[in-house]
C-alpha cells in the first residue's frame, strides 16, 4: 500500500478495497517504526488522524468522496493546523499550538484528506538541508548520512521513504523543489499567488508559495486541485477561475519547444546531474520535442538579489516573535526590552539570527537604497530575462540542484556555499514563475539527481501534462531508496 | 564594504536581540562573506530600472468595511506566555 500513488490509492479507497482508516493505520505504523531513522515528522497525533480516517470513509460511504478523501498527507510544519502543536522548527514556537487553520489546511479538510503529520524542516525555511531545525537534523532515505535537502526536508524525506505518499510544503528559494530533487521524488513550486499564503508562517512573503511533493506528475496535480484557490484573507492571493491541474496530463508533448538556458549548464553544476538531465532532455526529443538554447544572463545575481530581499523581508515579519502573545518567552529578564532580546537571542537558531541581522542592516538608515532597492532593481533585470526567453520556447529545463544529496554537516557552518544550493531555484521565486522537479537519473553514488521545468505564469497543467508524459515514458519516478521495501 | 563589530552589535540592538562579544565575533565573518556575495549584485547598472517588489502587477484589492472576525480573544491568549484578567501581561514600562 505504501508504494502506491494517491491516484491509485484513490481508487483502492472508491472500490473499498481498503478503508481511509486501514490506511491511515498501515502510514501510522510504518512512521512509528521509521521515524526514528529518518527524523521526518516533529509531531504525530494517530487519534485525530483516525478521527478524520473514519470522517473520510463515511463521506465515501454518502457518496461525497473525492479524489483526496481518506488520503493521509504529510504536512509541513510551517501550516498553521487547528489543535496542532506547530512549530515552523523553531524553539521559539515550540509551545504553539496552532488556534486556527491555515487555508490549505481548510481545504484539504473539506476535501477529506487526513492529516498524517507535522513534518520537520529547517528552522523557519531558512536552509537548503533540514539541519537548522530545532527538533534535529532530517536523514535522506537514500543515504541516511546526506542531507534530504530543504526547506521541506521533512515532507521530501516521509515520501521519499514511504511514509507518506504526499506532503505539502512551501517554497521561497527552492524549498520544494530541492528537497524533492535530493530525495528523488516530485515537488512543485506554484505561481506566486495561486496558493493562499493565510496561515502559512511567514519567512519572506514576496517570495514564499506553498505547494505540493508527492511521486508522480499526476499525484501534485491532484494535490494541487485542493491546495489552490482564491483567497480574500491573503491580499495577494489570485482571484481567477478554478483550474483543473490534471487536465493537460494526457495531452502529448510532441512539437513543444523546451529551452536550455546555458547558465544551468555551466562551471557548478556536478557531473552527474548534469549527464542525468542531459539523458532527460535526450528523452524529451525523442518523444518529438523541439530544444533551443537560450540565456538568463543575470542569473547569476540571484543568489546575492536574493541574499538582500528574504532576509529584509524575514528580518520584518519575524519582529513578531517578542515572546508576550504567544510562542517562548525567556525565563529571566529585567525589564521589557531584556525579555525581547533574552526571547528572541534564546529562541531562534544561529541561521534564523544570521538572516535577521542581514536584514536588519540592509533595511537600516543609509544603506537601504544601495541594497533593498538595488536588489528589487536587478530582481526586474531577472524577470525581464525570464519574458524574452518565453518568447522562444514554451518551458526551460535544466538541473533544479547542482549537486545529489551532500553529506550532514558537510556546509551548516558555511552559509554562503549552503546558499549556492539554490542556484537554479531561486530565479523562478523572483520572477514568481511556476517550477517542478522531477527525479531524472542516479548519479555515480547512486543517489537522485532532479530534472526542473520552469514554466510561463500559470503553466502549471501544462508542465505537469510534460512531467506525467515523461513518467509514462521513463520509471525513475517509481525507483525507491534501498532500504525501502 | 565591510561590516565592523559595532554595526553588529547596532543591528542587532535593533533587532532586539541579545548578543555577547564572543558571538558577535563569531557572526560577524560569516556576514561579511555573505556581502561579500551581495556585493555581486551592487555593481550591477539599474539606471532607469524600476524597483520590483511583488511577483506579479496585481493592485490592492479593496474590501466591504464590515465585521469579518469573531471575539476569540480566550482562544488566541491560550497560547500567550502570560496572560491575567484577559491582558498580556509584560515587565512594568512605566515608573
């Protein structure tokens, strides 16, 4: 049952081969064996995952059944969950129990999903490793002593070891993609605005967008159906009509024009990701498309544009942790502006701190014109780039990571090569264009090399109609770790 | 352009967070590599280039002025540090 995709288990549980509560059980005690290894999930609650178990199959019983309902997935613990304990990975919300839900969260549970869990993550998504989380670091079901990637190492890491067979997390440089990539699964980076940001813990909001990982092309599409929507509580949410995301899955990708930018090509990019995505792109030919090479040429800016807007953004809305209205509160202090910085100096990791003060400096008098404003300058120079290669092709592919999974501890105190991680992520976050990542080979080590598809804004069904034919037509998708039975 | 000890120990007074001479040490190189990486960016001509702060050219939406939230004031303060006769509680700020 673990090994099957939500779209066949959708099937399994409409047939009543099997009920959302036998499987939400079988998920329950395949995370209790296996939780200790990997360290995916913060936090479990197998009597409320039950209780939505039962709810779901008595709305499959009514006749009310969805494509999602009785599914269990995993949640990352950046979604504020009603009654769950949510912690963004941080000792500052260790003791957050969440009074309210996040509209994804709504959503999944009209749509009768069962939440499985609260799955670990970097520190506030601050990091490309899962190792900045308070609750310890994630361990990459392929090789338990590399990293799963991050920021949604957690949720990466439960799908890729058969804990889950879906998560949602969110993405502001690459914190879907990338852990999706090292943990050889399938992850997407929606539209900025697509997916409601009310409830989803704030890092850098101009750039974060939750979305979905999950095994297969088809899987995120049905994940995506439930997450997306219109939302007023989110003032940038996107009012458009509701979209069908599996709707462009059969259509054949024959004549589609993919562009190559020759930046995800060059001096960087590891050996094997790079012979993997070629092997990728060689496929996509065969299957009749056409490919251009085309540049990005500020690229290479969006790593440092991206050094100064999330951490000004994140330096301003993580202002609200001054431990009075809820969240850790240091136990000595002597007055007022004592217990902000005891609070906030003992609650949020040396990663979380590093950003803040980053942010702080850029945003301060005398220094925010050479750095915010500059940075918002050269992110158009970027956007700009994306617009005059959609004019020559319909989707860009190339690595989503430079490297497979690196090993634990291997760059956490080198902040800068932990930030180059996200090299071929982040520009798509500053255009605020779609990206999904697809596994695509093994490299020599034998670990899982993700292939990225950046589309024009809201081309999400179509770059998950070329993904789900590139999974009809290759099994990279469907190989396991090895521990995985 | 570098950092010194003092802009960090400036910021992060602004911040509002605690730090010691040993971590503001610490802090300050791995920020000075990181503008170091920034510094890429400064050089860059954006004459005549407008700032982009939002992915997208949306305008504000407006909405009805009518009441949208409930009173859940005992809800929210169940999660506060400390809470006394429905208020926060905090040091005293005022002699």
């Amino acid at each position: 049952m673990h090994n099957a995709t939500i779209r066949s288990l959708a099937t399994g549980l409409a047939a009543r081969t099997f009920s959302s509560v036998e499987l939400t059980r079988h998920f329950i005690s395949r995370i209790n064996g296996l939780n200790k290894k990997y360290n995916c999930f913060i936090t479990l609650d197998p009597e409320a995952s039950l209780k939505q178990a039962e709810a779901a199959d008595r709305m499959r019983s009514a006749g009310k059944g969805r494509p999602l309902t009785g599914i269990p997935i995993a949640q990352k613990d950046i979604f504020c969950a009603r009654g769950w304990l949510t912690t963004c990975g941080s000792k500052m919300l260790s003791s957050f129990t969440s009074p309210y839900d996040a509209h994804v969260v709504e959503r999944l549970n009209a749509a009768g999903a069962v939440t499985l869990g609260k799955t670990n993550m970097d520190e506030f998504a601050m990091g490309s490793s899962s190792e900045t989380s308070h609750y310890g670091p994630v361990r990459n079901p392929w090789d338990v002593d590399t990293v799963p990637g991050g920021s949604s190492g957690g949720s990466a890491a439960a799908v890729a070891a058969r804990l889950a067979p879906g998560a949602i997390g969110t993405d502001t440089g690459g914190s879907i993609r990338q852990p999706a990539a090292l943990s050889g699964i399938c992850g997407l980076k929606p539209t900025y605005g697509v997916v409601s940001r009310y409830g989803m813990i704030a890092f850098a909001s101009s750039l974060d967008q939750g979305g979905p990982l999950a095994r297969s092309a088809e899987d995120l599409a049905l994940l995506l159906n439930v997450m997306a929507g219109f939302d007023p509580r989110d003032s940038t949410s996107l009012d458009r009509e509701h979209e069908d995301y599996t709707r462009e899955l059969g259509k054949p990708v024959k004549g589609l024009k993919i562009g190559l930018p020759r930046e995800f090509f060059a001096e960087g990019a590891a050996p094997g990701v790079v012979k993997a995505v070629e092997e990728a792109v060689a496929e996509f030919r065969k299957l009749g498309c056409e490919t251009v090479e085309v540049s990005l040429p500020n690229m290479k800016l969006s790593v440092p544009v991206y050094y100064v807007l999330a951490p000004a953004e994140a330096s301003s809305n993580l202002a609200r942790y001054d431990g009075v209205r809820y969240g850790y509160r240091a136990p000595e202090y002597a007055d007022l502006l004592d217990l902000y910085k005891k609070t906030r100096a003992q609650g949020f990791g040396a990663e979380v701190k590093r950003r803040i003060l980053i942010g702080t400096y850029v945003l301060s008098h005398g220094y925010y014109d050479a750095y915010y404003i500059q940075a918002q300058r050269v992110r158009r120079l970027i956007a700009r780039d994306f617009a005059e290669v959609f004019k020559r092709c319909d989707v860009i592919m190339g690595p989503t990571s430079p490297t497979t999974a690196f090993r634990i501890g291997e760059k956490v105190d080198d902040p800068v090569q932990m930030y180059l991680n996200d090299i071929y992520t982040i520009p798509a976050n500053l255009a605020g264009l779609p990206g999904l990542s697809i596994p695509c080979g093994l490299d020599g080590k034998g670990l899982p090399v993700g292939l990225q598809i950046i589309g024009n804004y809201f081309a999400e069904a179509r770059m998950l109609g070329i993904a789900h034919q590139y999974q009809q037509a290759t099994d990279w998708h469907t190989r396991a770790p090895k521990d995985i039975d | 352009m570098a950092l010194t000890l003092e802009d960090v120990k400036r910021v992060a007074h602004l911040a509002r967070v605690a730090i010691d001479e040993a971590e503001a040490r610490a802090v300050l190189s791995q920020i000075n590599d990181v503008f170091k990486l920034i510094a890429e960016m400064q050089a860059v001509d954006t004459r005549g280039v407008e700032p982009m702060s939002h992915a997208l050219d949306v305008v504000q939406r407006l909405r009805e002025d009518a009441v949208t939230e409930s009173d859940q004031h005992a809800l929210f303060q169940s999660v506060a540090p400390q809470v006394e006769g429905d208020l926060y509680l905090v040091p005293k700020v005022i002699e």
